[in-house]
C-alpha cells in the first residue's frame, strides 16, 4: 500500500508542475481564462500530491512505531520437580540449552529504544540477551531452593 500511495503522489506532483508550466505558458501569451484553469488544476494537483505523501509518511511512521521484533524463542521440557530444561533459539540462528531451577524463566535484556523520528529514519529498537534464570512462586523457595542463572 505505501508503493501505490509514492506512486500516486509522485504522479499527482508531476501533474502539479506540469499545470504550473502550463499556467506559466498562458501568461506569455495572454490568455487569463487558461490561466485560471492550469493555475487550479496545478494547484489541485499539487495538493492532492501532498496529501498522499503525508499518508505515505504517517503510514511509514506509524509501521515504525509499531514494529516488533523477535528476540528469541524459548521452548521448556519439565525434568523433574521444579526443574527444566529451556532452549533458547535467538534471532541470529543461535540455539542454546540450559538447565534451570525454578518454576518459572526468565531472561534480562538490554533494550535501546529510540526516538519515534529516529525510527522514520530507519533505527529501530535494538536488544541484547543478558541472562537467563529460572524463579520460584513463593518466596520462601525463592529464599531456600537452589537458584540457576546463566550469562
């Protein structure tokens, strides 16, 4: 869609410069009723041009705004009584395993958020896997039970 929202604005743009030459050309030869109309048509034309490249522009940022990447997938196996096996499979084509102690995982990341006009440049959202750990519900577990965390 934001193809055929350029496409259209470059050609209603080019429409609009057209007319504008147009309107120019009738000036020299004095004739004010083609003038009238190249000058409101290049006009029209060059304002419709405009409106499709702002919805072209609103689209790419809010695209930007909104867009998710995966960092990593993670499958679990239970292998025993609060205990189980995780294997990370990271956006790069890495997979790794662990064996973790807990009732749950989870895993610390180092997020760099940019600004909203530096996403319509093009820099996203950029993130490092820091450590995963497996976590208990209570926190007497949490306290007594052995704890697992790897860099």
């Amino acid at each position: 869609m934001v193809d055929w929202l350029a496409a259209t604005s470059i050609v209603f743009g080019l429409l609009g410069l057209l007319f504008t030459l147009a309107a120019l050309a009738s000036v020299r030869r004095r004739r004010f009723a083609r003038l009238s109309l190249h000058t409101a048509m290049g006009l029209a034309c060059l304002a419709s041009g405009a409106l499709f490249l702002t919805l072209q522009l609103s689209l790419q940022g809010y695209r930007a705004l909104t867009r998710e990447d995966v960092a990593a997938t993670i499958h679990t196996e239970p292998v025993g009584p609060s205990q189980f096996q995780v294997t990370v499979h990271l956006a790069d084509g890495r997979t790794e395993t662990y064996r973790l102690a807990g009732d749950e995982v989870y895993i610390d990341a180092h997020i760099l958020k940019w600004k909203p006009w530096a996403n319509l440049l093009g820099l996203h959202t950029a993130f490092e896997l820091d450590r995963i750990a497996g976590r208990y519900h209570r926190i007497e577990d949490e306290r007594s039970k052995p704890r697992t965390a790897t860099p």
